[in-house]
C-alpha cells in the first residue's frame, strides 16, 4: 500500500493552515514582531549605550558582590577580550538577544509554572507539552516562525523564547509543589489567608527553585540563539553562521570563544544569585 | 502538681464522643460507628479504615495544662489538630471557648486560629528566610498588625523567652532549644488563650529539655494561658502537666492528676507505664504525715516543736533532704503556723515504695 498519499495529504493540510494562519492572522503576527524587536532594540540600545569597558566594569562589580573579587576580575578580562576581538557589536547583540528571550521565557513561564505547582491535573496536561518541546530538534521552531514572521531577530527571539520557557515553568512549578509540610501546617494554624499562604509561605520556599530556573532558561537561550543565527538573528550566532558558509574558520573560533565567554559569565552570576538565594533561605 | 491558682472552672476545650477515621471508605465507616457502634477492629476489617481517634471526651479548663501521653501511633497527634481542626472530626463535638469548631466558616475559624488557639511544632517550623524577631512576630503579622506594634510585642516575647539579644539573628545561627524557645515566643505573641504544644521538646537533649519544660510551665502559669501538651514522655507529663491523659490505639483509657494516674492506674497498660515512674516528687507531705497525736503517742521522747518543719506540699524529695539535716527521724507539717501532722522515716519509705495501705492521714 502506498502510505505517500495520507503523508501528501497531512503536509498539504500544514501548509494550508499555516498560510490561512498567515494571511488571516497577519495584524497579529505584525504585532508580536514589533513587541518582539522593540524589546530587543531597547536592550541593545541600553547595551549599547555606554563604551564596552563600562559594560565589562559592570560586570566586575556583579562578579565581585555575588562571587568574589577574582572573579569579577577575570569576567572583566573576559569581556574585554571579546572587544580586543572586534567582536563586541555582535557579543552585545547577542546578548540583548538572550535577554530579551530569557525575560519574555520568565513572564510567561515564572506565572504559567506558579499555576502548574498549585493544579496538578494542570500540572498533568503540562508535562507531556514540556517533554515535547524539549524533544523536538530546536531547529524546528524556526521554520513556522520564520512563515509567520519573516526573516530576523523577531524569527530568532520567538524560537529562543520557546526554547527557554520549558526550564523555568518546570522548576516554578516543582518550588511551588515542594513546599515543606510543617510550614504548610504553620500556616494553616496560625489563620493565613490563600494569599498569605502563597506569598509568606510558599513563594519564599520556591525561590531557589525558580532561580535554578532562571539560570537554566539563560542557558538553552544561549545555546538556542546561536543555531537562530541561520534566520538573520543578528549577533555571533549570524558571524558563525557566515563564517561556516564561507569556510572562514578563524572568524568562526573568535566567535565561538566570544559565545562560551558570554555564556559562561552570566552562567555564573546567575548560579550564584541562586545560591545566595538559598543561603539566605537557610 | 495542682496548683492552687485555678479559681476559674470555665471550660475552654470541650470534646465530646470525637472520632477520627481515616480511609476511602471513611464516611460508610463513619455511619457503621454512629448507627452500630463498631469497634477499631471491625472497621479496619469491614471497611479497610483506620481509626485515628476513637471516641475521645475531655475537657481542658482556663489555666490549666492538659497533657495527652501516647506513644507514637496512639492517635495523640491526630486528636490536637482535631482541636484546631487541621483535621476534620469524623464524628463527635469539639467546643472552643463556646463556639462549635465543625460550625466555623472559613473566615471564622481563620481568626479563631489567629487569635484564641496558638500552636507550637516538634520540628518548630521557623520560617529560614526571616530573623527570629521576624519568625515571633509572624502571627501578628498575619493579622494585619502594624510593623512598629508588632515588633514591640514580639520582643516582649521574646523577652519572656530568653532571647532578647537574639532578635536580629536567623534560626539557622540558634541551637534546637532555642529554636524552640522563638516557637513559643511566636505563640505568646499573638496572645492566644489556648497554646497547643505538639511533642515540642521530644527532639531536644534531656538537660535542656528538663530546662525547657521547667520555663514553659513557669510561663504558661504565670501568663494565665491554657495549653494542650502532646507527648510521648510521661515523665515529661507529669513534670509539666496538671492533668494527663493517657492514650493507646486511639482511646483515651485515663484522665487524672499525675499522683491519680501513678497511685491508681486504670489498667495494667497504664501501670506499666507507671512503674518506672519515680513517686519521689509525685507523693506529697499531706498524704504520708500521720496525725501529731499519734506521733507523740509513739514517740514520747521527742518534741514536736523542736523538729525541722516543711509544708504540706513538700515531695518526698524535699522531705528527704529536711530529714538528713535533721538529728531525728521525723519532719513536721506546718500549715498556717500550726503542726497538722508529722512524717517519719518509715512513711517516706511507704511513700517512695508506693505501698498502698498509708498509715492513716491527718485530713
């Protein structure tokens, strides 16, 4: 039996949907692509802003509070090496990039995580989602994304979104649900409200949680942003891209250091942020 | 352990006939002990439920400290938050201060729990994130009080509790006896009428927890509270307690003073537990002393007035200590100035022995 047709068929259906969705749904689209890119434009512009030793400045001072003086020292050097590169437009494009993809991850994942930690057949229906997005190859979010929004950071900063949320709405929701039982109890007996409960009791307790969440939403935005460089991200995503085209490795490696740099920076101030968080929870 | 400060009889706690069953099948099981009158046994044979409270009756006055011992599974815990209602009752009454608990709406019981029934945790539940003058100030916090007012009360509290220079610090930084001593801070401060200890002290060291139950008693008396005492120690309970009750399997099988329960024991599972007892601080001058008539009948070459002197609430303790200072072998009992009765040598060894025949009392 020849199976082709009911394949054909499937595929002709997608196609047309996604036109439909695009022909119809084009005001809405416009409209997500412009929330998208004016976030963007407004972080790179801040990012921007100042000359590139400020920015490494900055990140010395946060390495030296949440970690420690040799630390921040060294993400400075780090930073500045990216500069000495020529590389430092596109290392802060991408990480205007990350940021925005990261927060718009936190908005909507830190809320919908909240929701699952407190409904558990919520939580039922969300976990079978999550474990898919998270299984499906990450390129696969650019293609309807680049139908629907065209080509650019708008195309890359959706894909990454839905790359990052997964982490965060899971560690948001397994803080909620790990609430210890005796401070339930405490709350229970000394009259809290639902309010009170949630924000006095088991709020404090999901923090540490919720930023291992952060820090792990960060870390696939950045491994997502790079393979985003196809659809004209913008950034050292789109410099490895083209320099993968043209077979320019030693352009290709300068990036890559930049990326693992500017990875590893903020891998490490957010690491230790959620640490204090739970040093000062305990 | 009476205290002679209980002038009010007004009943704060007051259950009657509570049942406790846990299950799936808990509300058929429920209806079998309400029409049938089932037994333990049988409902965990026809219905696959455990029972966790079983027809409980007691009543907790103003003032005093009621104590409920059971070792781990008697259904002590369960039958606490049934006073609160942290555990729906299956069956039976519970009246606080007046007001059927089981009858509260939400709001209701959420003030009542915030203003007239404090409670105190095993594992103290301090809040990590807040200093311990945060952690005593929480109920108060919870009702809306004022930051300034709150904190002013809470210090007090905490005051009362020996902690005064701790009130900036976090619980992590406080020993397990201190820790505990900011949980019942945190109880005091929000003034309740009732204080629910559950096991409080159970996972402390015996010198500090000696120390601990010491001050709580000390405190509760002086405050005027109420409070209900689980634990699994009866020493512990008779050391605290002006009224014990002793649980098993869910049934409360004696109500009494510490000296009831150790001189008459309901049956042969309370007096086991009582054996080990000491009678030492439990049996008291009044119930040894024989009549000063008779003791200057037996005694002719001693003069009364010449003996160290005690009163009558003295333990044998105390009357052992009174008699090796002593160069003779008795120790009077003094009440209001006058000698009502003498004890000797041979009725401290009746009274630490436990011999029930006493020689008899002076009333």
């Amino acid at each position: 039996m020849d199976t082709s047709i009911i394949t054909d068929r499937f595929d002709t259906w997608t196609d047309d949907a996604l036109a439909w969705i695009n022909d119809n749904g084009e005001w809405l689209f416009e409209f997500i692509r412009m929330l998208l890119e004016g976030t963007y434009d407004g972080i790179l512009w801040l990012l921007q802003l100042p000359p590139f030793y400020i920015i490494a400045i900055i990140a010395a001072l946060l390495g030296w509070r949440l970690i420690n003086l040799a630390s921040g020292i060294l993400a400075a050097i780090a930073l500045i090496f990216c500069a000495v590169m020529g590389l430092w437009a596109e290392t802060m494009s991408t990480l205007a990039l990350v940021a925005t993809a990261t927060i718009l991850a936190l908005v909507v994942g830190i809320p919908v995580g909240i929701v699952a930690g407190f409904v558990p057949s919520f939580n039922r229906v969300l976990e079978p989602v999550l474990d898919l997005i998270q299984t499906l190859p990450p390129y696969i979010y650019l293609l309807p994304a680049i139908a629907l929004l065209g080509y650019g950071p708008a195309t890359a900063l959706i894909a990454t979104f839905i790359v990052a949320m997964p982490p965060a709405i899971r560690l948001t929701s397994l803080g909620i649900r790990m609430t210890p039982r005796e401070f339930i109890e405490l709350g229970q007996a000394s009259g809290l409200t639902s309010w009170q409960m949630f924000t006095k009791i088991r709020l404090p307790f999901a923090i540490p949680s919720i930023m291992a969440g952060i820090n792990q939403s960060l870390m696939m935005a950045f491994g997502m942003v790079v393979i985003a460089g196809i659809v004209g991200s913008g950034g050292l995503g789109e410099t490895i891209y083209g320099a993968v085209r043209t077979l320019d490795i030693a352009t290709s490696i300068n990036a890559a250091i930049a990326i693992v740099i500017l990875t590893m920076v903020l891998d490490r101030l957010t690491q230790s942020a959620a640490r204090r968080a739970k040093a000062g929870g305990r | 352990m009476k205290t002679a400060m209980n002038d009010s009889n007004e009943v704060l706690i007051d259950c009657q006939n509570v049942w406790k069953i846990f299950g799936a099948r808990a509300p058929a099981a429920i209806q079998a002990v309400a029409d049938r009158g089932l037994s333990k046994k049988q409902i965990l044979q026809d219905f696959n439920c455990v029972v966790g409270v079983s027809d409980a009756s007691l009543h907790v006055r103003r003032g005093e400290i009621f104590c409920i011992m059971g070792l781990s599974g008697s259904g002590k815990s369960t039958l606490i938050r049934l006073l609160n209602r942290l555990i729906e009752p299956s069956l039976g009454t519970i009246t606080v201060k007046g007001k059927d608990v089981a009858r509260l709406n939400a709001a209701q019981l959420r003030d009542m729990r915030a203003r007239n029934i404090g409670m105190v945790f095993q594992s103290v539940a301090l809040l990590p994130n807040r200093t311990v003058l945060e952690n005593a100030a929480f109920g108060l916090e919870v009702r809306g009080v004022a930051k300034d007012e709150r904190h002013k009360t809470a210090r007090a509290a905490l005051e009362k509790v020996g902690l005064a220079d701790w009130t900036a610090r976090y619980p992590n930084e406080l020993s397990g006896g201190m820790q505990q001593r900011v949980g019942l801070a945190r109880a005091l401060a929000a003034d309740p009428e009732i204080i629910l200890m559950d096991e409080p002290f159970s996972a402390l060291d015996p010198l500090i927890r000696r120390q601990l139950q010491d001050e709580f008693r000390q405190l509760t008396k002086s405050l005027g509270k109420s409070a209900v005492f689980i634990t699994h120690d009866l020493e512990e309970a008779i050391r605290i307690g002006d009224r014990i009750a002793i649980m098993k399997d869910g049934v409360i099988v004696q109500v009494g003073t510490a000296e009831e329960i150790v001189t008459k024991p309901a049956d042969d599972y309370v007096s086991d537990f009582v054996a080990g007892i000491s009678r030492i601080h439990l049996v008291k001058a009044h119930s040894v002393m024989q009549p000063v008539a008779k003791f200057r009948a037996s005694h002719p070459q001693h003069d009364v007035e010449a003996l160290l002197r005690t009163s009558p609430d003295a333990d044998i303790g105390e009357l052992i200590d009174l008699t090796m200072q002593s160069n003779r072998d008795a120790v009077a009992v003094v009440e209001n100035g006058t000698v009502i009765g003498v004890v000797t040598t041979r009725a401290l060894l009746r009274g630490v022995a436990g011999t029930p025949e006493h020689e008899p009392a002076a009333a």
